[in-house]
C-alpha cells in the first residue's frame, strides 16, 4: 500500500469531490446558506443513504451487566427495517466482554484489563452469533469487522479499512464495527466507541450517525435531577452547549458517558455528518425522522477524505513552528505554511506524515502534511523560495505544509 506521502488528491477524494478550506472551529458557525431547522435535519436523516449506528454496552445488557439478547434482537428489527427500505447501514457495537464474562464463570463485570480481553475474545463471537441469527430473520448479511486506533491513525490502514468498508456495503452487507478489544492496549485505544463511530462515519462518508444509549437524549443536566429538560434540537454543538451539565457513565458496563457522545456528535458536525442522540429503545424512530432524542446540525459542508483524516484520525510526528506572520496567513484560510515562515522544527518525521504546526509561544494552529523530512527543514528555515532554489535546488522551492493538506485546529 502506497503511504499517503505519495498519494495523489484523487486517491482520497470521491470522484469530483471538492477540495475545501480550512476547517477550523471558530470559523463554522454561517457556514450553511441559511440555519437548518430541526425537522430539515431529522428529514435528511430519514433520507440518509448511509447510516452509522452506534450501540453500547448499556443498550445490550441486563440489570446484571450480562448481554440480553432480547435486546438485541429488537435493535436489530428497527435497524432491518432501515435496511429493507433502501439505507446502507454500519453497525458500531459494543457487549463484547459483556457477552463473554458469563460464559468464563464470572459473575460480573472483570476489573483486570486482561480478564476483560479475554472477556471480549470470547463474547465477540458470541455476540457476532447472535447479530447474524437476528439480522437473518430479515435477510440481511453482515460481517466482522475489528478495528484498532492504528486503523486510523495510520494512512495506510486508513485508506483500507475505508476501501473494504465501501465494498462490502456496496455488496449489501452490513458491517458490524468493534474495537478490537482482545489485543488492543491503553496507549492506542480509542478509549469508546462513541469516538470511533463518529470515526467510521467519516471513513464511509456516511450522510447519518445515530448514537444509541441508555438515555432519551441530550438533557441540560443529568435526567435524575429535578428540573431538568430534554434538548431536542442543537443547531451548533460547537459553540451552543455552554450550562449544559454532562457526566460520565453511570452504568457500570460502558466505558463512556455523555461526554464522549458529544464529542463524537461536534466531530459529526464539522464533518458535515448530522447526528441524532436517544435511547436504543427509540432507534426506530429515530432513523425515521420521528422527534426522538436530541439532533445535532452539520455546521460545515462535508471535507475531503483526506482532509478529514488529517484533522480527526491522524497522529503527528513532529512539529514545525511558524512566525506571527505565517500564523496570520493560515489562521486567514487557503495560505500554505512557506520555509520563510517557519523558524523552528521539533521531532523525527518524513515527508507525508502528518504534523503539528504550532505558533512561536506553543499553541497548536494547525495539522498537516510535511512537505519535507524533518532533518531537511534545518537549513530552509527562514529562505524564501528564490533563496531556496538558488542554494539547494528547484526541489526545495515548495511549502513545508502545502494548504491543500493543512487543517485548522
């Protein structure tokens, strides 16, 4: 596989897609030609044609935290529905080690991380088994599919998980999306599956994300407390969840919380993906526009692939530092980062790696492509391009960050 080095536009992109600007979160807001409402948002997702759903943990078991098929098996009813009307549909699941911690004689949840891989080696088939049996009743096949962050970090693996996914949704299979939490270790976890759906919706550039939990939707505190009220509309998570109290998971099986699902809704929304929040029980409704849970408006068009790879999935290499100037330029949009900009390089890293490009007092600005190895950038630093071509040759007379593969931050 080819290394996103030498990867051309094309390679990334759908066919014509466009190429777009500087995504940055202070810059959303106006983005649309006119402020979607909340039924023109819940209408796009009854007419999405690729839907990524997310169920966790909480929605799948029992009192006791053992996977309650009977609950599965209705999600799966509502999501067949979905498919049997036209929708291509990604399955992001978790219950792995809650399907296997009681068939390993436990009789809850284990503490140890390596009990609950072993936990989720073992209930990952049968959790698989039991999505195949219940997906069949409608005639839906499904398939497998186990991720690591690696997945995404890495172009690469990036560009493959996003080639089989779009082929075997063009099949008509459903992917069913885990972390592969049997191998997986701390230091390269997604940490939720939350993170990783808002992921795999802009893998599949997927037009919905729905996010199934334990509650009904967004509140503007936890449900428990008196007073508190249902948020059914959210035109711009970005900027408009100020007050709002959120907390983490109280269910004692997931391992995220309201937090986390916000997150993946503003990762959503600048990636021109609306998202809609409720109980799994309302899954159903919620995929057929019905004014269930909580919406959260795109506040930006839809990115490149690439682009949104850089900006939500890429792990930097290093780091270039750039002048007030050059910090100016790109914070205005469509302004590649030049070496007479740069005055500082920090970190090993080649030419196509993503990277940090930060400001002279070590805020991050921006992510990026390098344009050149990081033991090259040394003796550029500084030179404009007449000076680089004249000293070190034509080759060197380009950015250290073209604009084409720098993403705000």
């Amino acid at each position: 596989m080819t290394d996103i080095g030498t990867h051309t536009g094309e390679d990334w992109a759908d066919e014509n897609e466009p190429t777009d600007d500087a995504l940055t979160d202070d810059a959303l807001a106006g983005q649309w030609d006119a402020q979607p409402s909340e039924a023109d948002i819940r209408r796009a997702i009854v007419q999405a044609r690729t839907i990524v759903v997310k169920v966790g943990s909480s929605s799948l078991t029992s009192s006791s935290g053992h996977l309650d098929v009977s609950r599965l098996t209705t999600i799966v009813t509502a999501l067949s529905h979905a498919v049997m009307s036209g929708a291509r549909l990604v399955l992001v699941s978790s219950g792995a080690v809650a399907a296997g911690f009681g068939p390993l004689g436990f009789d809850t949840r284990p503490d140890d991380p390596v009990t609950r891989q072993a936990a989720a080696a073992v209930g990952q088939g049968l959790l698989m088994a039991h999505y195949e049996q219940a997906f069949s009743r409608y005639g839906v096949r499904v398939g497998q599919v186990l991720m690591t962050a690696f997945d995404t970090i890495r172009s690469s693996h990036y560009h493959n998980v996003q080639s089989t996914l779009k082929r075997m949704l063009e099949l008509g299979v459903v992917p069913i999306v885990n972390e592969n939490d049997t191998l997986v270790t701390s230091e390269v976890k997604f940490g939720d599956n939350d993170r990783l759906s808002a992921l795999v919706a802009n893998i599949v550039r997927a037009d919905a994300l729905v996010l199934l939990t334990d509650v009904d939707g967004l509140y503007t505190a936890p449900p428990s407390q008196p007073g508190a009220r249902r948020i059914g509309y959210v035109p711009n998570v970005v900027a408009q969840l100020d007050g709002i109290e959120v907390g983490d998971s109280t269910s004692g099986v997931g391992t995220g919380g309201m937090v986390t699902k916000l997150e993946a809704a503003r990762i959503a929304a600048v990636s021109g993906i609306p998202t809609v929040l409720t109980s799994a029980r309302y899954a159903g409704p919620a995929v057929m526009g019905d004014p269930v849970g909580t919406v959260f408006a795109p506040v930006k068009h839809r990115g490149t692939s690439r682009r949104l790879w850089i900006r939500f999935a890429s792990n930097p290499k290093g780091t270039v530092v750039a002048d007030d100037g050059a910090v100016r330029a790109i914070r205005g949009g469509r302004a590649s980062l030049l070496a007479a900009g740069t005055v500082g390089v920090d970190g090993t890293f080649s030419a196509g790696d993503p990277i940090w490009v930060d400001s002279e007092d070590g805020r991050h600005v921006a992510k990026g492509l390098a344009g050149f190895d990081s033991d090259e950038l040394p003796q550029m630093l500084g030179r404009t391009s007449k000076q680089l071509s004249r000293f070190l040759g034509e080759e060197y007379a380009r950015p250290v960050v073209h604009r084409d593969n720098l993403v705000l931050v």
